[in-house]
C-alpha cells in the first residue's frame, strides 16, 4: 500500500485520502499519493502573519543564524534518510549529493554568512550615513528591516531538497515565514525534509509551511508585504507574474527560469592542450549529471569550426562509456528523469532539435538500462547532436530539452560565438574554456551581459573549479531575459532581497538610536571608566573616550622607519618633500595608526581579548613634524555572536570608531578597529 503525503499548514499534517499517485521514476510503480483534501490558504497566510512572524521577529539575526546552523548539523546527522528516498527520483548518489548535502550546506554557508555580516538586531544599517546640512545636525543613512510579510516558494522538480534550502536560508535570516510548494513529481523527498525540520524543534512555530499539490488561490492572498519566488520553466514563471493580485499590488517576484545556457570553447585551444580534455570532460558531465535535469545544464555546445569533428568524436566517446540504469546498480553513472511525463517531454524536444541537424549520439545506438524492473522507466539516453549552421537555425537557440541532452555548432570567430551565445536569449550561465586571460578579458564582459554567472575554465582552475553548473551560495544564481530576470543566493544579497530598505533623515543622534550605530555627530557617553575596562554586556554604542595629546618629533618618524624599514622618501628627504604636494616631511601613516593605539589602549588585562582588524581605513590629512595629535575613541556598534571559548566564557565583537584629529581639530586618520570582548564570567 502506498503511502499519502500531506501538506504542513497552520502547525498540523493536513492529508488522509488518496489522489494523484507518483510514480518511481525507476520502475513506473506507485510509491505515493498527493493527498484529496484542499488547503485552506486563508488560515495557512493567516497562521505565517499572526504566529510565524512574531515567532522569527523574536530572535534576532545572529540567533536565526544559529539556528540555521543547528538545523543543517541535524540534516547532517539524518542525511541518509533522504538519501534512500531521493533513490526513487531516478538519481543517483553523486545526484542525491548535490542535492542533499547541496542544500544542507547551503544552510552552514547562510549561517556563516549571516553570523559574520549581520547584526545582533533586526535593523541592518546601510550606511555610512551621509551629513545633508552645513552643521552637521542633519543626516540621512538608510536602513533594512524584516518586511513583515510571507514569502511563497514555488520550485522546479529537479532539486527537491536544495530548491527548498536554497530560498529558506535567506528567508528565515530576513525573519519570513515561508510558504514552500514543491512540484508534485518528486514531493515525496521535499516533504520527508520538512518532516525532519519540523521534528527538530529548531525553528519557530509558522516559519515554514509545505504545500503538497495545487496552490489555490494562495497568490491572490498575498499583499505588498510579501514576495513570491519561483523555479521550473520560463512559460510558467511568466503565468505566475502576470498574476493581478501580484501586479496590483506590487508584490515582488523573483524567478529562476531554465535556459539555454552555453560552453565555448575559445579559438585558440587546440586537442594537444589540456583545455580541450577539460572542455570535453565539462561537457559530458553537465549532460549526464542528474540525467541533464539541471536549469544550469550545458544545452549549446560552441566551438571553433575547425575543431567541429574532434570535439564530436571525443564526445561521442565520453557518451558512449556512461552506463544508464537503476543507480543500485554497480556502474550506472546516470540514472532516469524524473517521471514518464518528462520522459515524453524530452523526446518530442529532441524530435524538434534533430529537424535540419544530426544526432551524433542517441538512442539509435542501442540503448538499454541496466536494473531489474526498469522497462517502464523514464530513462532517456544522453543525447548529442550536431547543428552545422546556427546562425539560420533558431531551433537550437529556442528549443530547450530538460534532460540530457546537448547540440553542438560551429563558429568562424570570437565575435560569432559570443554572437551566438547571446542567440539563448538570456541565461544562467556560461562556460569559457581558455588558456588565453586577453581572450578572456575580451570575451566575458560581453557574455556577460546576457548570463547571469561566466565560468571560466582552464588548467589552472581545474583541479578546484566547482563546475559550470554549481550555483553556490556566494555568488548570485540567476540570469536576465528568458532566464527569469532575478536573483537567487549571493551571499548576504539573497537576504537583502527578503529585507525592506528605506531612507532615514534626522539628527546623528537619532540615527544611532534607529541604526544602534554609532553615526559621527551624534552624542557621546563620556565616563571615568575606560571603554576597554568594560564586559561585553556594560558597552553600549557611543561609549566614548578622547585621549590625551601627543606631538610628533622627527624622533618618531626616524625610530618608526628603522622599526618597519619603511624609508619612503616623504619622510626622510627633505628636498624631496618640500618639493611635494606637502611641501614638508611627513609621517608615516602607519605611525600614525600606532601612536593613535598608544593614545587610546588600556594596557592592563581586562575584557578586551584580541584586536582582529581595521576597516574603512583612511588617511585625510598628513601628519607632520611638531604636529600634535589626539584621537577619539567610540564604540560604533556590537554583535554577539553566542560563542564561548574554551573556558566557557561568551565573547562578542565589538567595533570601535577611531577619529585622529591634529591640534587644528582637523581629520588626518579614520577607521574602524574590531575587537573581540569578553562578557562577564
């Protein structure tokens, strides 16, 4: 008996009755059921709004970055679960990889991220802020805050555990709850995960919801607070945008649309270098991993006119030696779509790209799976063909088949390959294979202004390059026109795009209140306790401490070249120096900077356990002998980050902003020092 999958919503499994069945991708046997029952997503939007929010607005961003950290470490431990259902979605383990232990890493990098680039708040300052008055009394900066509303995923077949991971990090980081419907053929793993962050305990009540079957009419319940994400076809995303709720309200939506994306291989590589082996190898792994079912698959095959037959023929060779079966099976390198939907979808899609071109590799060798019981399964054989004339083919820039499928064509120049690179009409990504870097630097900005990320590949990068087709979280996945025109991952930009911006004017004193940042030109705390001698818990942006003086002598400036060997000619050739913009010797800048630490440090031990760097450094205004500097010291804000050290002992970091000022008053040094602060025993 089959089992029936059931939709999360409002804090309970909604699902008894038995509709849709799906398949095994390996067998065409039913393994489960969508459920009958219809969602009620007036209580789902309503149960996010009233008790998801509140429940992530009560951690702030360094404790939601905790917790995903927790959460990926419990995934981890119970990954082999997943594992032995993602089987039956025809991958094999190498696919599963990607997407298991893809998505949960996906969490650690978000948590890193958000641990290190957040505040301990839920306001994210935007600044430096910026004076907009003579005096200084008037200020504007610009801030970013949770946008109080849900966010509904929608994603594609192919990755049913990393789509899910990829959107939730960010979301959960801005504090929204989130709405998750994953496509229907392979559910079945997208809601084994979510049982198991469920039964973590780990996030807040209402932070995620799961949708198993049709979404309703959730979109037309949704408001200006929300955002819609969306992955899987470009027809598709384009139905959902032109939703009218979505429209007449603003909504943001952001897709993620499959495209027609592109390897080149440039003129100059010939089958003697080792960027040829590389290109071809590149190739071959990005139609056959996860059986071509990749938005980032490799679907145009560019290459040199005169290299057509030998990057053909070493292709058909790579194909031929890769075994398809049931992934159980010693040797199978490549395992089935995702279902005998997709099975159909893909051989009319090839029937249309074979029009005019020639197959060089495809079914018509003999193509068998290995497995016991895998007649009926939705394997398709890696597919290559070979279009000689793509300037007058629009089929092969028009036509995508999401499976592993690939169309070679042939180019005479730079210029045509990036001409016909850009034929795809917008997409994720593109591969360069060069040893050349002026060929690389003339090639990838134009591609670049129709892909969403270049790859470029050489003998260099190989050994470490994570591939054409491996979005990672530090960097943008997305691509403009028919790739969908959004943004996904990207490192703390995912999380911008969940959070809200606004402008704020006032006062710096009132800036700092809103930011909890110090902004230069609000009050100051000034107290007989040394900023230094202070716990983590006791400062407070704006603790503040002016220092005494100092005069620089030439003594200095002699004492801290021979210390460094820096014996830069402004700071001992007088001729020289006079002749400058200075018109005198000055001092070295770094002396500065020290002499400053010497003004503003507490020398006994105390809280302040370690300085680990400088930011926005920046020297205004020379220093000269018989000058006499002083600095200021205050504290510009504070993040706990929730560690402990050996001892047990919690720390946080603490940044400070230092003003070196001369005996005029005038700016010669500015920056930020970070320091880690003990909390108390």
């Amino acid at each position: 008996m089959t089992a029936t999958l059931q939709s999360l919503i409002a804090g309970r499994w909604i699902g008894q009755a038995a509709a849709a069945p799906l398949r095994s991708a390996l067998t065409n046997q039913v393994i489960y059921h969508t459920h009958a029952e219809a969602i009620d997503f007036a209580e789902a939007t309503d149960y996010a709004r009233r008790t998801g929010i509140p429940g992530l607005m009560a951690l702030d961003f360094q404790q939601r970055a905790l917790r995903l950290k927790e959460l990926a470490l419990y995934l981890m431990e119970r990954k082999e679960q997943l594992y032995a259902i993602s089987h039956q979605t025809g991958a094999t383990r190498p696919d599963s990889w990607v997407d298991i232990e893809g998505g949960i890493g996906t969490l650690f990098a978000y948590a890193s991220m958000g641990r290190n680039e957040l505040p301990s708040s839920n306001v994210l300052h935007e600044g430096p802020a910026l004076s907009l008055s003579k005096g200084g009394s008037f200020a504007g900066t610009h801030i970013l805050v949770p946008r109080g509303g849900i966010a509904v995923h929608i994603n594609a077949f192919n990755f049913p555990i990393w789509g899910l991971l990829e959107k939730f990090a960010p979301t959960f980081l801005a504090a929204m709850p989130c709405i998750a419907k994953p496509a229907t053929a392979t559910s079945y793993l997208t809601e084994a995960l979510v049982r198991l962050i469920a039964d973590s305990g780990l996030i807040p009540a209402g932070a995620l919801q799961l949708v198993i079957g049709a979404t309703g009419d959730l979109l037309d319940r949704l408001n200006g607070h929300d955002v819609v994400t969306f992955t899987g076809s470009a027809d598709t995303a384009n139905k959902l945008r032109a939703n009218r709720n979505i429209l007449n309200q603003s909504i943001p939506f952001n897709a993620e649309a499959d495209s027609l994306n592109c390897a080149i291989l440039a003129p100059e590589i010939t089958p003697d270098d080792p960027e040829f082996d590389l290109f071809v190898k590149e190739v071959a792994r990005e139609i056959t991993t996860k059986a071509g079912q990749k938005c980032t698959a490799v679907r145009r095959i560019i290459v040199p006119r005169q290299q057509l037959d030998a990057v053909a023929s070493r292709l058909k060779e790579r194909l031929a030696k890769v075994v398809v079966g049931d992934p159980s099976v010693d040797g199978v390198r490549m395992g089935a779509l995702a279902s005998k939907d997709q099975q159909r979808d893909v051989a009319e899609r090839v029937a249309l790209l074979a029009e005019g071109n020639e197959i060089v590799y495809g079914a018509h060798a003999g193509f068998k799976p290995l497995g016991d019981g895998v007649e009926e399964g939705a394997f398709f054989c890696p597919t290559l063909l070979l279009c000689r004339d793509a300037t007058r083919n629009d089929a092969v820039h028009d036509v995508e088949a999401f499976g592993p499928v690939s169309t070679m064509m042939a180019y005479e120049d730079l210029d045509e390959a990036l001409a016909l690179a850009a034929r795809g009409k917008g997409s994720l990504v593109s591969t360069l294979v060069t040893k050349d870097p002026a060929v690389a630097a003339y090639a990838v900005p134009v591609a670049a202004a129709s892909h969403g990320r270049v790859h470029i590949l050489d003998r260099e990068s190989a050994g470490e390059s994570t591939g054409h087709g491996s979005p990672l979280p530090q960097l943008k996945h997305g691509g403009p026109g028919r790739a969908g025109g959004g943004e996904e991952l990207g490192g703390v930009r995912a999380v911008r795009h969940y959070l809200q911006r606004a402008a704020v004017q006032g006062s710096p004193s009132m800036l700092a209140a809103v930011t909890r940042e110090y902004v230069r030109g609000a009050r100051v705390t000034e107290s007989g306790e040394h900023p230094f001698r202070k716990h983590f818990e006791d400062i407070q942006p704006g603790d503040s401490l002016l220092t005494h003086r100092r005069t620089v002598s030439e003594a200095d400036i002699v004492n801290f070249g021979g210390i460094s060997g820096d014996y830069f000619y402004m700071h001992f050739d007088e001729i020289a120096a006079r002749e400058s913009q200075f018109g005198k010797r000055i001092a070295h800048g770094y002396f500065v900077l020290s002499a400053a630490a010497g003004l503003f440090v507490s020398p006994a031990e105390g809280p302040v356990l370690a300085n680990y760097g400088l930011d926005n450094l920046r020297f205004v205004k020379p220093v000269g002998i018989g000058d006499t500097i002083r600095a200021r010291l205050t504290c510009k804000r504070k993040v706990d980050r929730n560690r402990k050290d050996e001892r047990g002992i919690g720390q946080g970091v603490v940044a400070w902003d230092v003003q070196v000022t001369n005996q005029d008053n005038e700016l010669v040094a500015s920056y930020d020092i970070l320091t880690l602060v003990a909390k108390r025993t």
